[in-house]
C-alpha cells in the first residue's frame, strides 16, 4: 500500500476537481463538503474518461407526477452515454451491479494523498 501525494488541499475548492496521473492510471480527486474523493477516470461500461463527465446532482425517490432534485455536486455523468455515478462509492445509479473504481484518498498535513495497491 502506498500513499501518493498528488496536491495540496487549498488548491482544489469545494465543489471542484482534478484529474492526476498516478503509476500510469489517471484519477480524478474531487473535493464534496471538504472531503475528498477519488475515482478512476475510467467507465466501466464502454471505457470513456469518466471524470472529464459533468458533476451534477440527480432526481431522488419522489411521488407520481414530482420531481425532486437533489444530490448536486455527487454525481458524475459519463461523457459519452450519461452513465451517473456516485462520486463517494462509485455506485451507478443505473445498476446495482456496476460501479466506478474508487480510491482512498488520506489528507496529511495540508497534502491530499492517494491511496494505491489496498
């Protein structure tokens, strides 16, 4: 297991996002309520660079004929076929059994690491 420094923590904004290149696979880390979370810039359904998506939010469980929004700035949608997933576990909100590969990600003093091999 090892922990790769990737930037400083006051250099991503609440809200925002990078994408890095770690050991030849690129990361996108992104900052949600002061927590940072990483996914591989990568969709699982065709292969296109899923972090490059836009970060939105999605409908939420409503009744008939109501459309509730909600989850804005959680979900990043898939470039190329609008796949969503939930930046903080990978989770598709289409399957169950699709997911985005998520990373650990450690803060230490002031530096946002990533966490390889756990």
């Amino acid at each position: 297991m090892a922990v790769h420094y990737v930037l400083e923590a006051d250099d991503l904004e609440d809200g925002g996002r990078t994408i890095v290149s770690i050991e030849g696979r690129e990361i996108g880390v992104y900052r949600i309520g002061g927590q940072f979370y990483a996914l591989h810039n990568y969709c699982p359904h065709q292969g296109a660079p899923l972090c490059k998506g836009v970060v939105c939010g999605t409908t939420l469980p409503s009744d008939v004929y109501k459309y509730e929004y909600g989850r804005g700035g959680e979900i990043v949608r898939c470039p190329w076929h609008g796949w969503e997933f939930d930046i903080k576990t990978g989770k598709s909100l289409i399957s169950g059994k699709v997911r985005a590969r998520t990373y650990k990600v450690e803060v230490s003093e002031g530096k946002v690491g990533i966490v390889i091999g756990s």
